[in-house]
C-alpha cells in the first residue's frame, strides 16, 4: 500500500475502544500482535463518491498438513487453480482489491473520490477487526468485500455465535461406574439438544426472506470437544465449542437465550445431572446476520460491471456464514457488496481459488471504481 503512495494507518486492535458496541464479539485471545492496516487514497479534488475496499487478512488453521495433497504454504498453481491455506479465503480478494487499483493507475486516471483498502484481522473469529476499523472513523458511500463468492453477490448471510458449553461431572473408579457421573456422556445429551433446536430454527426458514430456497441454512457446528483425565475414571468435567447460526433480524441476545434455555431444560430434566446446570460461555462471534436490499445505486453499478467483465448477468445468492459485511450495513448503514471469485474446500483440506476468476473479479472492481468514483486522466 505504502508503495502505491497511499496514507498509511496501522494500528492493534484496542479491546477497550470496542466492547461496549453491539457489535463485539468477546475476545479470548491477546490482541498485542493483532494489527489492522487501512490505505487511503486521496485525489487532489473529491468529486466521486466515496470507496471502501475491504478484506482481511487472518486465516484458519491448516488442520493435520499431510492430509493435504500439497503444501498449504507454497501457493501451488495447477489446472488454473492455485492452493493454499487463505489462498481463496481471502488473500485473492485483498490482491483484487490492490490490482483494480493499480490497473487503473496503469490505464492514465487517478480516482476521483476517496478510497480505502482495509486489511482487517479476526474475520475468522469475531468481527472485532471491521469493527474496530468502523470505529475508527473509516466510512465510505459504499464498500466492496471480495470474499470467494463464486462470481455472485451475497444478497444475506446469517449471524453467527460462538460458545463454549462446560460440564461438570463426578468422578469415580470404573469399578464402580454407577457411582460417578459421566460429564462426556453428559455432555452428548446435551449435543442431542442441541440438535433439536437447530432442526426447530430450520424448519422455520420458509418464514424468512431470502431463506425460503434454502432446506438448512442454520448449522450447529460442535467444532472441539474435551473432556476426562484417565482412561479408568469416569470423567468428571467435559468441555465443548458451539458454532451457531441464526436468521437475519434475530438479536444475538435472543439466540444466547435460546440455547441457555434449552441446555438448562435438558439438564433439569435428567436425574443423572443433578441439579448442576451446563455453564455457557461466550467465546468469539456474536453477531446478527444481514440483508443486503435490492436496487441500491451500488449494486446497479456493480452488475453493469460485472456484465462487462464476465459477458453474464450477476447473479445473487444467500450464504449461510459469517461475513464482515453486518459490520458496515447493521452499524455503519454502508451498502455493502460482498462479491468474489470462485473458489473450492475453503476452510478445507486442497483450499484453491480461480486464477481466471481472479482476474475477472479484479476487472470488475476496477470499472465499479472508474464509475463509482469518477475518473481523471493523469496528467504527464
């Protein structure tokens, strides 16, 4: 960003500056070394409008490497793909963003409204990063998240919660199993539930706009499980992650609520708990999910650009994952485009994205900030 003559603002992540708005979600881990990186451009005479060009820069992990064909590491390019872990998710759309500029930079113009590459952390876990870069003052008349959307437009996408859900058990010798009560065991019922409340939130996607398409848009995802000390004691604690999903409009405080109920319900009416009720934390996510509504001037920009670049209509879909997004439309009321390339296994082993669709997403972006923003041919 430097190099390409932006002003450049990076600082850490301030826990202090975000946790009272809505839109935190609580962080587990230190934030010392996690920094956002925002570059603005300029023009000498502000005459377009306005641009945020965000993306971020945070990965999950690899999972176990040899159950990948190749190195997550190396960015590997073969038959028109290149792998590697956030190769898709999304360093592709952070290179997009910087090529649209530099192509129109190559072509003689200089934008001539504002514009702000964002490199954001925490997408992966929180929300906390676009949060944080919100509140920091960085607005715009419409931003631009090239997330791996397949060539699409995400027209809504769910909120997502993250908990952990603690079991406390009774220990005893295996000699004497009736004794003791089994916290692992204890906490299957409970996933059991759990189970049940999310096939109950899915049978009601048909009362909800842009899901009524969708058979099971909200995923309950136990993603880490643990529990017990020894092989032959019955153990006596058991810990597990919940990932949730709720449908757009649903306050994250009324989805905790929701699944407090229907543990402290499970629990109460099993003799073996005790009384003890699961004790639920808050660990990362608590965010509402979002609706991007239709005939927005961005948007209008955006598919003729599209058009132009792809020879196709764009077209929009629903995506049951978290995005940046509900950041700048629920708290920044920023229309907010969440378009990218095609891409295969994110989050999974042989991550890839589309070296083509790269390139035409990165063409897109430039004709939306050529019409969006204006243009002014450099002068020599």
């Amino acid at each position: 960003m430097k190099e390409r003559g932006l002003t450049m603002d990076r600082w850490p992540l301030d826990v202090n500056e975000i946790k009272d708005h809505p839109g935190f979600g609580p962080a587990t881990v230190s934030y010392e070394n996690a920094f956002n990186v925002v570059g603005t451009y300029r023009p000498e005479n502000h005459e377009g409008r306005s641009l945020i060009l965000n993306g971020h820069i945070d990965v999950v992990p690899t999972g176990p490497v040899e159950m990948w064909s190749r190195s997550p590491w190396d960015a590997e390019i073969t038959d028109g793909w290149m792998y590697g872990r956030g190769a898709a998710d999304m360093k592709a759309g952070l290179a997009a963003n910087l090529f649209a500029f530099d192509a129109i930079k190559a072509a003689g113009f200089n934008p001539t409204a504002p514009i702000y590459f964002q490199s954001v952390v925490e997408e992966e876990c929180t929300g906390n990063g676009a949060l944080a870069a919100l509140l920091r003052g960085y607005t715009a008349d419409a931003a631009i998240i090239p997330e791996p959307e397949e060539n699409m437009l995400v027209r809504a996408n769910v909120g997502v919660l993250w908990l952990k859900v603690r079991v406390d058990g009774r220990p005893s010798h295996t000699r004497e199993m009736a004794a003791g009560f089994n916290a692992i065991d204890a906490a299957q019922t409970l996933i059991g539930a759990l189970r049940e409340l999310e096939a109950k939130w899915n049978a009601q996607h048909h009362c909800h706009r842009h899901f009524e398409h969708l058979d099971h848009p909200i995923n309950f995802n136990i993603g880490q499980i643990a529990g017990g000390d020894w092989p032959s004691t019955v153990p006596p604690w058991c810990e597990f992650t919940l990932r949730l999903a709720t449908y757009p409009g649903t306050p994250a405080d009324e989805a905790y609520a929701a699944v407090t109920e229907c543990l402290d319900k499970c629990a109460g009416s099993d003799a073996r708990f005790g009384g003890k009720r699961p004790v639920v934390t808050k660990t990362g996510f608590y965010a509402e999910g979002y609706v991007l509504e239709e005939g927005g001037d961005a948007e209008s920009v955006l598919r003729r650009c599209h058009k132009t670049a792809f020879d196709s209509e764009l077209e929009s879909f629903t995506t049951p994952s978290y995005l940046d997004a509900r950041v700048f439309v629920i708290y920044g009321e920023i229309p907010t485009l969440v378009y990218g390339p095609k891409s295969r296994d994110i989050h999974g082993f042989d991550e890839r994205v589309h070296i083509e669709s790269i390139r035409r997403i990165t063409k897109s972006i430039a004709l939306f900030i050529a019409e969006w923003c204006g243009l002014k041919r450099i002068e020599s």
